[in-house]
C-alpha cells in the first residue's frame, strides 16, 4: 500500500467506476480525479488527466452524493451560501 493523494482534512470520497473518476471532499472543496491519475495501468501512464478537476468554483461544499436517476449518475452537493446558511 501506498499513499496517492496528499490531501488534508478529507471528510467523504466516492468511486464512479462507469466513469473511472474518483471524488473527494477535501477542505470543504470537491475534487474529481481521473483514477488513471492516482493509480496508473501502464508504466508511462496517459500523462493527460492528471491534474484534479475542483467542482465546486468558490463556495465551500459541506458534503455530497452520489446516485442514480433514470440511467443518469449524478453527484449532488451542499454548499455554502454568503452568512445565511446552505444553499442546493
């Protein structure tokens, strides 16, 4: 075993295997990962798709989820909304 991501304070991940994409929410920020970035199949990897994509733009993200609607996957989150409170 070996350590592949070096990220603080994470609170939730989940695997979209259809997709090969990993999620983490990490300091209130949700990343996706492509799988093949984190844990290569081949020696030379793809070298494109490395770089974790941030989800969320500017808001902090309290926790998400993933499920399935009418043959659709979808990753819902919760984020924070100016000083009122959470927003959808």
């Amino acid at each position: 075993m070996r350590r592949v991501l070096q990220l603080k304070a994470v609170t939730q991940c989940a695997m979209l295997e259809t997709f090969g994409i990993f999620l983490v929410l990490a300091d209130k920020s949700l990343f996706a990962y492509h799988i093949e970035a984190l844990v290569p199949s081949s020696p030379q990897g793809t070298g494109q798709n490395l770089i974790p994509q941030k989800l969320n733009g500017t808001k902090d993200v309290h926790f998400f989820s993933v499920g399935q609607f009418q043959g659709r996957t979808l990753v819902a989150y919760m984020k924070k909304k100016g000083v009122s409170g959470l927003s959808p």
